[in-house]
C-alpha cells in the first residue's frame, strides 16, 4: 500500500515547495526560498494556516504591504539568483489577486521566475455570487484570477485536491525552464484550500529540477563561425541571456580571443567591466556614441541572449550597413530568427565556449580594435565632463548625482533602478564593475519596481550595499515596502532624485509636441508653484533615517554615510532645476514614439516633421 500523509491541499502545496530544488553545474538551489504574503478571506485560513503549520524552518514568511511590490521584490530575488531560486507570492481573492497582474507582467516579459498563489472564488459555489466574486453571464468558472492568463507563461486553477499534483509539477518545470520561465500562476479557490486530501508520500520527496544548457547544433555553429570569419566590422550584443546562464567569463574569453567588440543592453549591461578593452557600452536609443557608431557600420550582428527590442535597435533604424547580417545567439529559438537571423540555439556560456573554439586564429584587423578602443576612449571623457561638478557648493544635476554613487560605489554594491530618465542615463554613463552591479528593469520599464526590488535583491544577497534609485513620480508609485525593510531590518539605501515631475515624460512631451502636458507637478491655475510635497519627510514617517543633500558636497557626504549605514537609509536631492532632468550627453539613437499626423500648433507639426525623417530610416532586415 502506498504510503500518504492527510492535509489540507494548502498544507500539501507548502510542503511540496519545501522540497523543490534546483541545480546547475552541480549546484544545488532551494527553489522557492520563501513566500510572500498578504492575508485576506481568500487565502487566510488555507495558505495562511499552512505556512504557519509547516513553519519558517521549512518555509519562511514574508510580510508585504502591497501585491504587486511583493512580486517585485520575488523578481529582484530571482534576478539576483542567477533564475535558480525565487519566492512564491500569495494573496487573497478580489483586489488582492488583481493587483498582481503588473509585477506578473514585469516578470514575464523579463522572463524571470515567480510563483503566483492567489486565492479564488469557491469551487463549490455554496453561495453564488460571494464576496468579490466576477460575475460573468456567458461563463459561470472566470474569475478575476483570469486577468492573470496573458501574462502567465503556465496558469491553472486548482478546484479539486488531488488536480493539484499535476498542476504543481508543471509549475515547477516552467518556472525552471530557461526558455519558458516566467509569472506562474496557481490559482487556489478558498474552500479547496482548507479541504483535506490523503496525499502520496511521494508527493512530498526532494526533488531536484535540472537547469539545462544546450550545446549548439553542430551544422549552426559551422555556419555561425564562417559568418563571422566572413565579417571585416562584426559587433557583438550581449544581453540578459548572458547573465542568466552565468556567461560572463566565456563572453570575456570569446572577446578576448576574436577582438570583436562587445555593446550591452540594458539587461546585458555588466556583462564585461566597463574598463574591458573590448566593451564599448551601452547600445540602441540610451546607447553610447561609440556603440552605436559600431551599430551602425557592423556588417555582423552578433545578437546574444538579447530580445532586440525597439530601443536596441533604435526601433529598426540602428543598423545600416547595407549588407548587414545578425547571427541569433540564444537559448530560445523564437529569439535566435529574429532579424531574419543566422540562427544558433543554445545556452550562452556553452554555445560562446563552442564557438571560440570553432574561430581559433581568428581575429579581427587591428585597425579595427583600435578604431572602437579610441571611440570608447572619447565617450569616457565626455561621461567624465557631465558627471563632473566645477561648483560643489551648488544643487546637482541628475548627472553628477549618477557620478557621485559611481565614486563611492564598491564593486559589490548594486544599483536597482526602472523608470523615468534614469535608465538612459544609468545605461550610458554607469561603470558596472560586477555582473550583478547593474539592476535596471527596462523589459517592462515599471515605475514602482525599485524599493522591492531592491528589498528581494538585499535578501539574495545579504552582504552587499544595495541601492534602489528612484525619481520623485516613481516614488510616488510605490513607497510602502520602505515599511517593510524597517521592518525585516534590511539596510536599504534608497535615493529619491527630485526633479518635481514626469520630468523624462516631460521631455518627450516637448520632442513630439505634446508641450510637457501633464508631465509637471504643478497647481492647474495661478498662482503656479509645486504643491508643497516632503519626499524625505515621507520615507521618515515610513520608518527611514533621512539625510537632505542640498548641494554636490552634502550628496557625496550622504552618500558615503548611507552606505555604511546600518539600518534603511535615505537620501533626499533635488535636480538642478525643476525642468533639468539630466546633464549627460543626448541620445545617440532614434526611438519610434507616433507624433500626430495632422495638428494645428506649430510643436506638433514640426514634431511630425522630425518624426518622418527619422522614420524614413527605418529598415526591415530580410
């Protein structure tokens, strides 16, 4: 007879999580690390009581104060994690469940694990409707869980005990699949969660989920390789997927070896040092000069582990060359025929080790290293020049509070950041000096993501500073969790850059004639002014050690001071000037925002005028 243990589905599902692992190159990861919660009818007394039945040793508990922010701050942790572990997130039915859809977007498309348990409606419908329940008239199973679907790589609702076996497995596989990960989403309908079942023992074994890396296809990696012998101004593009497999090292060790250089996106960013010979930074529409001059003029793309999203490939203006080809470097098949591409499927580390080896003797003409070593030289010395504050007794720019971070930064220290202007200028001007330096979501852009995400990021790794840069409106967003870093005594170091508005959105209000139209915080009527906000006063109320940086001076002594901080620290800048988002140089790369094709004032028009000439460069690579 086999052997079964009597519990609740709740308590089967914990303790099944319990005993998740993961492991690649022999290394073993505890899946789901821990689960956050936020309680209400719908999860309660099943998942609730079940985390308090299994116990912290086996599961920890994470209290939250907002579900999206709780799945952030599971991204933040996956991300830092390498994808191997994550957290799950629990919540009730109603608003609870709803609120997750963002951060399971932001995850998704970021293809980052986390585990979504949102409570549902009853699936036995002994009262119909219930409390927070969707009433659909064409179908009697949606609920508002549904909203979850498109931005699930793996859904399932389980209304019946023993339907969970199945459905946890496949979970599991999703979330540790390197092509396929992403928001999983197990929706727990309450009166199932309390419903006791006898469970195989089997069910609650340790059970080990192998992260594969596939080589590449033999015939692929010979054509790959002649591609790029053929090649007299190849460019490589490293993006996350060299980081999620850890490819650092055979990214180093291929660049080395060929001389071919190497531009980062925004995931990717960190790949290589920033004083690496052979990487020319950041790429695409925050790109710089000499990246995006190389972009340009590259008769090879060498797209690995990267999406070539629009602001890669300055919305498919970028590349040039009238005979430019791409080679798909990429683990997932959909992404390696992007651009018509020469395809070669693999894991990154194995496929660029393969591929090396396929191209010795081979390098590229000196001429060339020396070409993009100068260009990369050049833009280092105007990086220097915006980050560079003559005057230390005055207010910063956005670029010198950049710099200010960058001088005091270790090579251990992270920097989360996701929205506003921020990003462009981080991806350009930033000197990552680890790969784990650089944490700037920009698959989803979500205004919100950083104080989480910093807090999951604090949590993976205990022992390095970690900073969430923010700007005033993505503050605004999302400040609950600073509540929760007091609580958990986690040294966050958070800087709020106050420029009194939508600054970025602000600027490109202006370039496609909008006229800065709800970018500002500003009173409707006269008299003008800004309403009377206190940033620093709010993180203080949160429960945050506040320091106020009136000019560049203060911001460096700040700085230094919250870095050594012991407890969750914050410091407090204003920008320039209301209207001064940032001082580093423009954008190197065109980006495709529509401007009206028909207007009467004169900023939409000659903003239309703009937008077609650049559009007028924009190719389709067939």
């Amino acid at each position: 007879m086999t052997a079964t243990r009597r519990l609740t589905t709740a308590q089967a599902l914990i303790a099944f999580l319990a005993a998740q692992y993961t492991e690649r190159d022999g290394e073993r990861h505890r899946l789901i690390a821990a689960t956050w919660g936020i309680f209400g009818h719908g999860n309660v007394a099943g998942i609730g009581q079940a985390l308090l039945e299994t116990g912290p040793a086996a599961m920890p508990y994470l209290q939250g104060r907002n579900e999206q922010a709780m799945v952030h701050a599971a991204v933040g942790y996956a991300r830092r994690r390498g994808r191997l572990s994550t957290h799950a997130v629990t919540t009730s039915i109603g608003p609870g469940a709803t609120n997750l859809v963002t951060g399971a977007a932001l995850a998704t498309v970021n293809r980052l694990p986390v585990l979504l348990l949102p409570g549902d409606t009853f699936a036995t419908r002994p009262a119909d409707p219930v409390l927070q329940q969707l009433e659909v008239p064409y179908a009697g199973d949606v609920s508002v869980n549904d909203t979850l679907r498109p931005v699930s790589r793996f859904f399932d609702r389980v209304s019946r005990p023993e339907a969970l076996v199945p459905a946890a497995l496949q979970a599991m596989r999703v979330l540790t699949d390197p092509v396929q990960t992403g928001a999983v989403t197990l929706a727990l309908p309450q009166d199932v969660q309390a419903e006791a079942y006898d469970w195989p023992e089997e069910f609650f074994a340790d059970r080990v989920w192998t992260v594969r890396r596939p080589r590449p296809d033999p015939a692929e990696l010979h054509a790959a390789a002649e591609a790029v012998r053929a090649a007299e101004r190849p460019l490589l593009i490293a993006g996350g997927g060299i980081r999620h497999s850890a490819a650092e090292p055979a990214l180093r060790a291929f660049a080395e070896a060929t001389g071919i250089p190497v531009a980062t996106t925004q995931s990717g960013k960190g790949a290589l040092r920033h004083d690496h010979p052979a990487e020319v930074g950041a790429v695409g529409h925050t790109g710089t000069a000499a990246a995006d001059d190389l972009a340009r003029e590259a008769d090879l793309v060498i797209a690995a582990g990267t999406r070539l999203t629009d602001f890669t490939t300055a919305s498919g203006t970028l590349f040039q060359d009238p005979g430019v080809r791409f080679l798909g470097l990429n683990l997932d098949p959909f992404d390696a025929h992007k651009q018509a591409a020469l395809p070669l499927v693999g894991d990154a580390r194995a496929t660029l080790d393969a591929l090396r080896v396929e191209l010795t003797g081979h390098r590229v003409p000196a001429r060339y290293e020396q070409t993009y070593r100068a260009a990369k030289r050049y833009w280092d010395t105007l990086v220097a020049q915006a980050c560079h504050a003559p005057d230390d007794t005055v207010r910063p720019t956005q670029a010198q509070v950049i710099g200010a971070l960058d001088a005091i930064a270790g090579d251990e220290d992270v920097v989360v950041n996701a929205a506003g202007s921020l990003p462009g200028d981080l991806h350009r001007m930033w000197r990552a000096r680890s790969p784990h330096q650089y944490h700037v979501e920009y698959g989803y852009s979500c205004m919100g993501y950083e104080i989480p995400a910093a807090l999951g990021v604090a949590l993976a790794d205990p022992g390095s500073p970690v900073w969430a840069l923010v700007g005033d409106g993505s503050y605004l967003m999302n400040p609950t969790e600073l509540v929760t870093a007091v609580q958990e005594r986690i040294p966050l170091k958070l800087v709020i850059v106050d420029n009194h508005g939508y600054a970025s959105i602000g600027g490109l209000s202006e370039a496609v004639g909008g006229e800065r139209l709800g970018t500002g915080f500003r009173y409707p009527e006269p008299p003008p002014g800004s309403p009377a906000v206190d940033l620093a006063a709010n993180a203080a109320s949160l429960g945050m050690a506040v320091i106020r940086a009136h000019t560049v001076r203060d911001l460096r002594e700040a700085l230094a001071e919250a870095r050594s901080a012991n407890r969750p620290t914050c410091v407090y800048v204003e920008t320039e000037t209301a209207d001064t988002v940032s001082g580093p140089p423009p954008a190197q790369a065109w980006w495709d925002v529509p401007v009206a094709a028909t207007a009467t004032r004169t900023s939409a028009i000659k903003a239309r005028e703009e937008y077609d000439r650049q559009a007028a460069a924009r190719r389709r690579h067939l």
